[in-house]
C-alpha cells in the first residue's frame, strides 16, 4: 500500500499530536466526582475547538443532565457513506494518588508510552479521527466520507444521559453506522476486533431485621440475624454448578452458532497464564463452558460488595439491624435488563425468612447486550485495514464488559456499531500509571485515514 | 427497714455521686479499637484516684499485656466473709456515631436518664460498690465485710487477659466469692437474679480470590467471586430449622434439669411485646424451642459483620479480592470454645471452592458457660435484698450473654459468682444512645449498703 498524502501529512504532524495530547489529559475530566465539574466544561470546550481547527461544520457542545456532549459534523460528500464517530472525553478518578510514578494529570512520556490518566482511554483515541479528518481537509480540502462526530463525557458514568440526547438528535446523527474510537484492543500481542459487549443490570438487597443493633448474647437465638439472612438468600443465587439459579435468568438467551464457538475455541488463549497474571488460584464460573466462553458468551450474576453489622479491627457482638449487597449482572443478547432484575427481586422475595424484611432497589443504568451481525461490511472492513496494518487477521473477539453505545444507537438510531480502538487492554485505564502506546496512536492515525479512504471510494457503496 | 446512716449519706450526695459518673464516661475507654489506648490508662487511674478516695488500701493500677487491671482491698474485718468486688472500666465502640442524640463521651441527662457510652455498662454500676465503700468509711471508719475490688478494662474484649492476671494473683484476691457490679437487670418490670450466663467464642472468616480487585465485566465469569464464596460457606453453618449445621457442635451440651425448665415455663414472658420492643418482625433461632429457652439454654452461632468489595454509594463493578465474615458463638455448660472454633474451622474448609483460599482466624479471649449453684447461700441474699428494695421477689434468669468472669474466678480461685448489677437490659448498652437510670444508681447505692451490711452482721457466717 502506498503511503498517501494525507499518511505523510499526519507523520509528519506527530510532534504537534503529541502536544495536543499531552494538553488535553492535563484537563482532569472525571466525570464520576462533582469536584471536577468545571474541569468537564473545559475539556468539552477543548474538544470543540479542535473540530473546529480541524475544519468540521455545526460544531455544538449540548448541555445535558449529565455532562456536555460535543458534536460537529462535515455533510459534503454526496452519495458516500456516512458515519458517526463516537469516543469520550471523560477519564476515570486518579485514586490512589500514592499509586502513579508521575502526576495522573502532567502527560509524561517513557519509552514510548505517554502516561497519564485518560491517555488510553479514551483521549489518544478519541483525538485520532479529528487527526485524520483535518489531514484530508488540509490535503484534498473534503473528507471522502460524511462524518458526525458524538463526544459524550459520561461513558465511565455509564453513558447515564445518552441514550435520551440520542433520541432527542435523530437527525443531527442520522448515519449508516457507528464507528467508534472507545473500546480496547484485547490483547497487545494479537489484533482483535470486538464484535459484541455484554450488557448489564444492577441491583442492591437489603435486609433489615430488629430495629436497631442488638447485643448478640442478651438477643441471639431470639432474632433472625439480617446477615445470616442475607447468605442465605445470596446463596441460592448460585447452584452448584456455578450457574446462576434464578428461575427465568437463562430464558431467551440467544444460542451462539457453530462457527461463532469454533472461532472462539480457535483463539489461543493460555489459561493458567490468565489465572497466574489475575493472581486467582484456579478458574470460577460456570461448569460445562471453557474459560473465554464463560468470560465472553454466559451472562454472570456477580457480588460486587456486602457489608453489615461490625466491619472493624477486633470482635463487637452484635447482631446488626441490616446487611445489604451489591449485585451486577453481565447479560447476553436475548436478555433484558430490567426483566432480569425482577426475576431476581422475585426470587429473594419468594426465600425470605419471616423476621427480616428484603428490599431490593434497581439501580439506574441497565443495558441490554450488543453484537454486530458477522457479515457487516463496517466490520469486514476494520478486519481488511488491521490486517494491513499489523500484519495479521485479526480475531474476533467479545467483550466480558459493557459498552452501552452498541446497543443505544441499534436500538435508538438503528445504526450497528463497528469498534475500532487502538488503546490496548494492558495500558491500566481504570487503574494508576494509565499509558498510551505513541506506537498506536500512530498506527490508529494511518487506520482511520485508510478506513475513511477505503469506505468513501468503494464503487458502489455497501449495505449497511 | 430503717434507713441507715450510710444509705442517707448516700442519698445526700447523690449530686455528687452524678458529678463523678460524669466526669467517668468522659474518658472515651473504648478497649476494642487501640486507637482509644491512651485513655484506658487515664479511666484505670479514675478508678484507682475513686478507690484512694474511698478509703481503700493497696491500690494498684496493674499492667497486662492488654489493658491495665486496677485492684484495692479492705481487710479490717477477721472472721466476717471477704467479697471479691467486679466491675469494669472499658466500653463499647460508639459508632455508629451519627446515631446519638448527644456525644457518646459527653454525660447529658434527660427525663432521669444519664446517657453515655458505658454509663450502663459497666461505668454506672461499677461505681457504686465504691461508693457504698466510702459511705461505710466515713461513718463507721471501717466495712462491714472485707472487700477486695478488681476493676478490669477488657470486659469488652472478652476479658482477654483477665484470667493470666487472676491466676498470677490468688492471694491477692482469694475471697469467699465475688460479688458483680457488671451483669445487668434482664427486665426494667421485672426483678430478677441472673444465675447464669453463655459463653463464648469467637472467629473470622476471610476468603480471598484474585490478586487484586478485578473488573467484573471483563473477569466475571472467569474467576470465583470471594463474596459468592463466602456466602455459600457461611449458609451451610444453619440448617433450614434455624439450628447450627456444624458437625459436633452440639456434643456435650447439658440437659437441663425438670425444675429450671419449669422454672423458665413460668416466666411471665410476651414475646409480642419483645418483638415490638427489638422491632423485629418475627421471632428467629432454633424451631422447637420457646424463645427464652432458644435465648438462655441453646447455643448460638451469629454473624456479626460481613464486609467485602464496594459498599460505597451508587455501584462499582468489581470482582473484590477478598470477603470476610466475623462470627461469635454463645455457648451452655458442656461446650468448650477452643473445640466450637476447631469445628467451624474443619466444616469450613471441607466445603471451600477451589479459585478461593478459605482462613479462619481464632479470636483471641473465648469463655465457657457458667451457672451458680441454685444454694448458694450469696445468690440467696442478692435476692433477699432484692424483695426488699423493689418489693417483689426477684426470679432467677440466665443470660443469653457472656460474663467470661464466672467461669473463670470458679476455675482459678475455686469461687462463684453472685450477680448484683443495678444497670438494665433495655438501656442500649451496645448500641448508640446508651443510658443509665439515676433511679437505679440510687436503688443500686441502697441495695449495695443493704447487701454488705447484712453479710457482715449473720451471727454465724454463711458456708459459701
């Protein structure tokens, strides 16, 4: 492949991309603590600018709920396809402070990996395909593509006021598909591309029993203990199996086709090396499933937290009025969030003892699973540049986590979403010392630029 | 009865008696937290500065290896009875601390209430054999009986430490049998001896997974969750019937004779009004058994905390890397609590999952049961003294708690226990907004008075 204009142009330019990066993870955007809030109005005005600079049209930061959402769009290439670009300008919280070599919010670059939290995820990303689009401005003075472009600040939020500013803007981001610049690359030694993200649904139970604490000599035997009960509702969540024993929980659950299970037992996947670098003992889950299958194709049931009674250093003998747990599900396609929820509620409800009382509270923010239909030619497409790039086919892989987009502009915009990422799964994006390969965010500039090029000059422009 | 010198003495100093309580529960002798250290030794000085005061000899404040034990004595008196005084210096935890009305170290009295953190347990009770003591000396110049006191700070703790001190210390204690200023009334309506108590033990759970706290989307599924472990383990330590599943838990434990169950049958008992008073929905503990006998005659297995992953506000999708779970048992006379521990321990790790390392940490300061003998010729006067005061004959209860006490002074020094506090179950002792009646100070400065002047003045002294 012969290296184009715009190619040399964004080579060249890298000194000034890496600037422009290290400028915007300055901007402490975390969008979970209301302590950053102005920081939020910041980098959305950063983002806005840069599409400006970059040359695109209807730049707009919309306010919401939440946080600002930027769009802008370039609508000048008739007949081409048009896509919706879709990345995040919010980071996750810095904590623990102690834990980063250098400050969380001063980019700092060692062999080759700028670190700082937000660089992988998703601000080096993100800032790749306004790259591109002002390297074909500046080059040929159009895009070979329409473009919009959606930056929300709220996906490590769990994008809690897209959905309805989505619905609320049909028309501004009317497109033939999403492509997205959020989601990992799933491993650095393999070129991957996601194909499908569980969804997810979360609860909290709590149980109450007496009024208040009580002493667990002078009461105990006399009352139930909301902690005993408590297990002993938790523990039927669960079989023995390690499936999840909800009645109803598996109902719709859509089957995985053949060639989808041999594509997925083709994948080298070394599981003692898995279990060694997580530091667990041995595998969990469910039995009958190899380990990726049970990470990428079964819905989960997991305990995020508990807590009741005395938690402190040393003994208090108490039975506590209340104990409560968090509970998050991991969905598959075919299963609905809320409907999931209830069958749990009904579940405890229908276990518990006389003598507590058993709340459950629906969290906000459930999604249902997303795949994108195997044949999509957005898809076949991303597989085509990476191939050309890294060297290899990429395989095919799922995501165990949730990207709610997927299935918020299937289901609101009816448009698929293709992921097309280039931060990497080990750079540490929710955890101290977060880095971005400068290796990849140069490769994603040629990706995106030859992506763009490749969907804009096809002879007759595909079905989406 | 004609009043006596010493109870109008009493009486006439009750403002100061309430002054020196005051300035008592100031000093925040939490024994159970180390961050409270300094301030068990400035509460053991209280006591031994209040013995001085009194007119006691031998005051000695005495390091452990935990928390210092205060002792004085009087023994002015040949040929009358010697009483081994108890009481104790420490106190509960105050959290949680949003709960109280006012400062849990800040005495405040309202509607004839005095509340604080201990003033019911035991910093209240344990002041008025001093008192009585005093008003004795500064009438007569002289006891009726000899009195040794040990005023300990880790009644709290399972009085850890407290038994290596009594058996290091025989003669300096050695007694006709001890008198308690710790155990409470087990009914404000109702007079009331207690004739025994359950014993104890006590452990903690942990369960430990990965290495770190995972991502529950990309690791669900594929790890075990120590939450999901823990509460499978700790719902196998009941059976369906409320009963204690552990194999060999309940060997050796006692039957109960004919008369103390028909004694306890006649207990004027309202469980409604129980239940109404805990605000516990309905009854708990073992099917088969009424609810004082399932309180004062079975042994018990509680969870007294649980905590494990996020227990924050809102959610945090994690797979924690450890869950832990702190348990006492109480135990009746045939149970030994090294041996309870060693079961649980054994039942425990035969059930644990592969993918968790299961660890159960003994808890230092575990207590048999202890029961006086029905003849004891002391319990008799407590209940004499008793009718007097409160004009109904008091019934024999047990507790449901522990007073590691009995047993212990019973094995080392070869004495009982007679329990003769003045505090009252329902004054929230181990929980916030403690109280102390000051219609029981002043009842308890009487019957105090009453007590020791009577033992001293039998023509013959009783054989304990």
């Amino acid at each position: 492949m012969e290296t184009s204009a715009v190619e040399s142009l964004l080579e060249s330019e890298r000194p000034r991309h890496l600037e422009i990066l290290e400028r915007f993870v300055a901007i402490p955007s975390v969008s979970t603590d209301p302590a950053y809030k102005p920081h939020m109005a910041e980098a959305a005005a950063f983002v806005a600018e840069r599409l400006r600079q970059a040359g695109m049209e209807a730049v707009e930061i919309h306010p919401t709920e939440g946080h600002p959402v930027v769009t802008a769009s370039w609508r000048r290439a008739p007949g081409a396809p048009t896509v919706l670009v879709y990345g995040h300008y919010d980071v996750q919280p810095p904590e623990p402070m102690d834990a980063w070599t250098s400050p969380p919010f001063r980019a700092e670059v060692r062999e080759g990996r700028l670190y700082a939290r937000g660089a992988s995820d998703d601000k080096g990303p993100m800032l790749i395909p306004i790259a591109v689009a002002e390297a074909f401005m500046r080059v040929d003075g159009r895009l070979p593509v329409n473009l919009v472009f959606l930056f929300e600040g709220e996906e490590e939020v769990s994008s809690a006021h897209l959905e309805a500013f989505v619905a609320a803007h049909r028309d501004l981001l009317a497109a033939d598909f999403t492509l997205s610049a959020d989601g990992a690359q799933w491993r650095a030694d393999l070129p991957s591309v996601t194909v499908a993200s569980r969804g997810i649904c979360a609860l909290e139970v709590v149980v109450r029993g007496p009024g208040k604490d009580l002493h667990s000599g002078r009461h105990g035997g006399a009352v139930v203990n909301p902690i005993q009960a408590l297990v002993r509702l938790l523990a039927r969540l669960h079989d023995d199996r390690g499936a999840v024993a909800v009645p109803g929980f598996y109902d719709g659950v859509e089957p995985v086709s053949e060639d989808e299970l041999a594509a997925i037992a083709s994948i080298q996947f070394d599981e003692a090396a898995y279990l060694a670098e997580v530091g667990a003992p041995a595998p969990g889950g469910e039995q009958g499933y190899t380990l990726l299958q049970r990470n990428w194709l079964r819905p989960t049931l997991e305990f995020n937290g508990v807590v009741g009674g005395y938690t402190g250093a040393g003994k208090k003998t108490v039975i506590p009025h209340q104990a409560s747990a968090k509970i998050t599900c991991r969905l598959v396609p075919g299963q609905d969030p809320q409907r999931v929820v209830s069958l749990i509620a009904r579940h405890l409800a229908a276990a518990a003892p006389a003598g507590v009382r058993v709340e459950v509270r629906r969290e906000p923010g459930g999604a249902p699973a997303y795949a994108i239909p195997a044949e999509h030619p957005g898809l076949a497409l991303s597989e085509d540049i990476l191939e050309e790039i890294l060297g290899r086919r990429p395989v095919r892989v799922r995501m165990g986590a949730t990207i709610p987009i997927g299935e918020i502009f299937r289901r609101v915009l009816g448009i698929h979403t293709v992921f097309f990422s280039f931060s990497t799964v080990d750079e540490d994006y929710h955890a101290p010392n977060e880095f971005f390969r400068l290796s990849s965010y140069a490769a994603g500039m040629v990706a995106w630029a030859r992506y763009l090029q490749r969907l804009g000059s096809a002879s007759s422009p595909p079905a989406f």
